[in-house]
C-alpha cells in the first residue's frame, strides 16, 4: 500500500508542476514580461518525480537495492530543490517589476526563509560523511 500511495503521489506532484509553470506563464504575459527559461522549472520537478518512484520502487520487503535506491532518492530532493528555488528567484524577479501585489509579504517572507534554510541544510549536509 505504501509504495502505491508514494508513487501516484510523485505523478500526481507532476500536475502540480504543470499548474505552477502555466500559473509563471500567465503571471508574466499579464505583466507583460518575458522570462527565460520558464519551461525548466517543471522539466527539473518532473525529472525529480521520476527518480522519486525510482527510490520509492526499490524498496522491498526483502532485498532492497541500496545503491538505486539512494540515487533516486538523492537526484529526487537535488531537482525539486533546484526547480523550488527557480521558481523562488523568478517569483522574486516578478514581485521586483510588480506593481499590484500577487504575493502577501508575510509569503513572500517566508519563501525567503525557507530558501535560506534549505541552502544551508543542503550546504551542511556536503560535510556530513
């Protein structure tokens, strides 16, 4: 039952990327902005996604591919985390050109300590052995 529910789960958490890209696009096209490279966010949380049902398919109740399964496992949380601050940078670049608010700064706020802390839990964890 586990490996079912994480695994419609990470394809279900595609669409979410899908709805985050088309909500980028129309942000900008009614800012009348263009930003690059808008189409790598969902590519890199749809990457992800797959090597999350490869780690979540690996394990078993019996013998358990250690090796594949901590590829998945680690590429899954590298590529979301990439595609998240992505995002977060152009969310920023957009709040900087906006006029109207598409964003409480109480959100905003906390994206950016989020992003913080998720760079140094990722810059500490490089030490940890």
């Amino acid at each position: 039952m586990f490996r079912i529910t994480e695994i419609t789960s990470a394809w279900l958490l595609c669409f979410v990327w899908f709805m985050q890209y088309w909500w980028l696009k129309e942000l900008c096209n009614t800012m009348n902005t263009t930003l690059c490279l808008t189409w790598i966010i969902p590519v890199l949380g749809f990457v992800g996604d797959f090597f999350f049902t490869i780690s979540t398919a690996t394990i078993d109740t019996g013998k358990r591919n250690s090796h594949l399964h901590l590829l998945g496992a680690g590429t899954f949380f590298g590529m979301t985390f990439a595609a998240l601050i992505l995002q977060f940078i152009y969310v920023t670049i957009l709040r900087s050109k906006n006029t109207c608010q598409f964003m409480s700064p109480f959100s905003y706020g906390l994206k950016c300590v989020l992003a913080v802390l998720g760079t140094i839990m990722i810059y500490m964890n490089t030490f940890d052995k």
